[in-house]
C-alpha cells in the first residue's frame, strides 16, 4: 500500500521548508527528478505514450543527446519546475522549447531555462506551436499543480493536442486534474506518465485524473517529516489468497449464508452463489423461499454443492457471515430472512436491495457495505445527508469516509477505483478494474466473492479485518475479469473465472 495525500496537505507540508527559505532546494529537487524521468524515456526505459488510454509504439528518440523536448509553461512553480528541468536537459544536448501559457513565469526558472539556450514560443502562436509538436520526442505538461480545484463550472483548457507519438509527461499533475477528487477540467491533456512531487496525490489514484496519469512516479523532495499520519491508502496488489490449512474442514473454511434472489430475479442469487463457492468457502447456505422455485432449481443446476434452505431452517447455525441483497426485489420472505440475519451477531455484506433495511442501531459484527454512487447517494439521503449520485462520484473518498462514519460500517464504494472505507476515517483505493466490469450483474458476483471471504475472517472481526478482506475481494474480482476477453463478457462468465484467478502474493 501508498499512502495517498490530498493537495492542502502537501502544501501544507511544503510550508514549514518554504518559510526556512528552502524552496529553491525543493524546486532543484524536483527539476531533478523530472530531468531523470525525461531521460528515461527518451532512452526508452519507460512506458511508451497513450492516446485515449491505448498503448501506442509511437517516436522514440532512443538517445538523449540531440532529442528534442518542449514544455506547456504555466506561471506558477509547477511552471519553473519545467524550466529548470529543460535547463538541465540542455546540459545534456537535449533541444528544448518552453511553450508559455501566459504573459508571466517563474523568474529564476526562465532564467536559467534562457542561459541553458532554451528556445520561449508563445503557445497563444498556434500556427508556431503546433508546428513544433510534431519534432517532439516528449512534451512536458506544466501548466497548473495542485491549487487546481475542479468546481461545478470548470475552466476549459485551450492547448494545443500533441500528435501521437509522442510522450506526454505530467508535471506533479496533469494540469486541470483536482489534486484531491481527480476531477479534471475540459481539455486536460493525457498523459502517459506523470511525475509527481513530496508524495503521491489522491487526485492520482480516482475519477478522471487516474485515467490521464498514466503511469505515476513519486519524487521524494523531503518532505516526509511534515507530511501527517495518511487516512488515504492505494492498495495496488494482488489479493491475499492463501490454501487452506492442512487441518481445514468445511466449516472452518467459511460458511456463507445468501440471502439473495426472487422467483423476479434468481440470476442474481446464481451469480452470488457461484462466486462464493468459487472463492474457496467451505459450505454455501441459500435462503430460498418455496414462492421461488425457479431460483431453487436454478441454484442447484449451478452450484449442486449448495444447501437450499427454506427460512427458518436450523441450518443457519453453521453460518459464519451472511450476503444480503442481490435481487431480492420486493419479496416479503426475503425480505424478513435479510431482517432476521441483520439482526444477528454475525458478519454480514449488504448489497443492492437490501441497503434500506439496513438498522438505525450500529451492529456489533463486522457490516460491509457495497454499493454503487447512485445505491450510496439514496442511502445517505434517506438518512438526512442530502447528495446526488454526481456527488459521490465526483469524490468518491468524501462520501465513502463520510457513509462509513455516519452508517457504522465498512463501504465499499464501487467504482472504477474502488474506495474502501473505515468508520476511523481511512479510506484504501483499490485499482486495476479494468472496464469490462461495467456488465450487469458485476455487483452481485462481488458480493459473493466478499461475503466468503469475509466468512473465513472469524465472527470476531473488527472494522480493519472487514477492509482488509474487502479489498482483497475488489483485487479478486478484478483478477477474475482481466482473465477474460477485452472485449467484454458477461457476469456469469466472471462468476466462473473467480475460481481460476491466481492472484497470490
């Protein structure tokens, strides 16, 4: 796990070095940093340029002397962390082109830019600038860090688009990107790679600015003293599955009771079953009402190893964590059984329908939480904390820190970085979902895979185990996505991959 800041608490962490008067050293530093970076790409020792997120060969200059190299100059340091790279650049025979934004710049950085032999364009000379882009090896986007804030009427950026070809290097951010939600303003530049500076930003790990990072590079300027304790954490690892101890029995490998699925909707009890007998559980409970029979016959057809128990069957003993929700519409009976297992001391997933039922009282047992933006928007509005559905995707971290809180429980906002969030405050990003997850169904397979193996985490489980499994869970159900075709499937062929991702440390 990295550990993720948002923009004010990294200026802030800034600000004890600038008032001892070392902000020259902090920028020396992070020129330095993105020269090195430069310099590796143009010796093709880092990922090639994207457009539109796909991998492209493009022009590769292969050396660094004689490359050419230019920069979108703001006026701020973002700005004169460019030029003073371009500098150093040009020490290495590089040729370099600031293009400038404004009327103004860094003074120290233009000047050492103009000593070096750099060549100033001004961008608003499009014909000129244009007609550059096309000679570059690598384009420096500097134009604004992290004081960007990213409202409801965001200001569209008017730069020039780089052919393809060649590599776009984002300076701490790509310009127009929120440091904090990843928000991003019209016109942002794609980046394939982004060097940012003192720690990783959040607006790095969410929304639209992981999409235009590319791949992200943290240069350390030193300021790791000043930087606070993280609440924010981006969990970029496989998930923690590990075989079964030699003296496992099916109940000490977890038993999961579902509640899930209607004689309206019994695919989404098929999908949950089938990703948490796939997930490793030791026994699999379904809570099937005899009002559906299609569903108990549809169950057994997928998973024969299932036990399909009216409500109220002493079955429900061996459970050790229950999943509610997925497509039990309005069904009374499954309603009452999501009630009664909400009301045990047991560990539950809560998902899709069965989010409203969810009790004013805190539980004692681990409750994880998944909903979608718009399943966590209703939720929170029904309990006085009025917000749109826009909102909590546009800052997922906010409002999954701010639901964990207010709801007692872990929340597993779903999305294509997926914010697992803790009562305490922190919040782990879980990445590498690709799109294809975006399929009908999804949810209710995630429910599956996080009930088992948060039945394997004891009845004993805190809110941390609770996260902790979660996300192993996200990481699984990513796993078993990009095991099929790019082009798209559906869920129940991502229920069956979830048994043949291997994705042990």
């Amino acid at each position: 796990m990295r550990p993720a800041y948002s923009g004010s608490e990294v200026r802030a962490a800034e600000q004890p070095l600038l008032d001892a008067g070392r902000g020259p050293e902090l920028m020396r530093r992070a020129a330095r940093g993105l020269a090195q970076h430069v310099i590796a790409v143009l010796q093709g020792t880092t990922p090639v340029s994207r457009q539109g997120g796909v991998a492209v060969s493009g022009r590769r200059a292969s050396r660094v002397y004689g490359a050419r190299v230019g920069a979108y100059v703001g006026p701020g340091n973002n700005g004169g962390d460019a030029l003073f790279a371009l500098a150093q650049l040009r020490g290495r025979g590089v040729d370099a082109i600031a293009f400038t934004t404004h009327d103004r710049w860094h003074d120290d950085g233009m000047r050492a830019f103009r000593a070096a032999g750099g060549r100033v364009v001004p961008a608003v000379d499009r014909a000129a600038a244009a007609g550059l882009l096309f000679t570059l090896d690598v384009l420096i986007d500097a134009v604004t860090g992290t004081g960007t804030r990213v409202g409801a009427a965001p200001r569209p950026l008017d730069l020039p688009v780089p052919p393809a070809g060649v590599h776009v290097v984002a300076c701490d951010l790509p310009s127009g990107v929120d440091a904090d939600t990843g928000r991003a303003e019209p016109g942002a530049l794609a980046a394939a790679t982004t060097v940012t500076f003192g720690a990783l930003k959040r607006g790095l790990a969410v929304g639209e600015g992981r999409s235009l990072a590319g791949d992200v590079t943290v240069v350390d300027i030193g300021l790791g003293p000043h930087l606070p304790g993280p609440s924010v954490w981006l969990c970029e690892g496989p998930a923690r599955l590990d075989p079964p101890v030699w003296n496992a029995h099916k109940y000490s490998r977890g038993v999961v009771g579902l509640v899930a699925g209607s004689e309206q909707y019994p695919g989404a009890a098929v999908l949950a079953a089938r990703a948490a007998v796939n997930a490793g559980i030791g026994m699999l409970v379904v809570v099937a009402p005899e009002s559906a029979p299609t569903m108990r016959r549809m169950i057994l057809e997928a998973c024969p190893e299932a036990i399909v128990a009216a409500p109220g069957d002493g079955v429900f003993d061996r459970v050790s964590a229950w999943v509610l929700g997925p497509g039990i519409g309005d069904d009374a009976d499954q309603r009452r059984s999501v009630e009664r297992a909400l009301s045990s001391d047991l560990p539950v997933v809560v998902d899709a329908s069965a989010l409203p039922y969810l009790p004013e009282t805190p539980r004692r047992a681990a409750t994880v939480l998944t909903p979608h933006a718009g399943e966590l928007a209703s939720l929170l509005s029904g309990r006085g904390i009025p917000v749109s559905a826009s909102d909590v995707s546009g800052d997922p971290i906010r409002w999954a820190s701010r639901a964990a809180a207010e709801l007692s429980s872990v929340v597993v906002l779903k999305g294509p970085t997926t914010a697992v969030a803790t009562p305490d405050g922190t919040v782990r990003l879980v990445t590498g979902a690709p799109s294809t997850l975006a399929t009908a169904g999804s949810g209710d397979v995630l429910a599956g895979v996080t009930g088992a193996l948060l039945s394997q985490a004891g009845q004993e489980a805190g809110p941390d185990a609770a996260a902790e499994r979660a996300v192993d869970a996200v990481a699984l159900h990513a796993a078993a996505a990009r095991q099929l075709p790019a082009h798209g499937f559906g869920a129940s062929a991502l229920a069956g991959s979830v048994g043949e991702a291997d994705d042990r440390y």
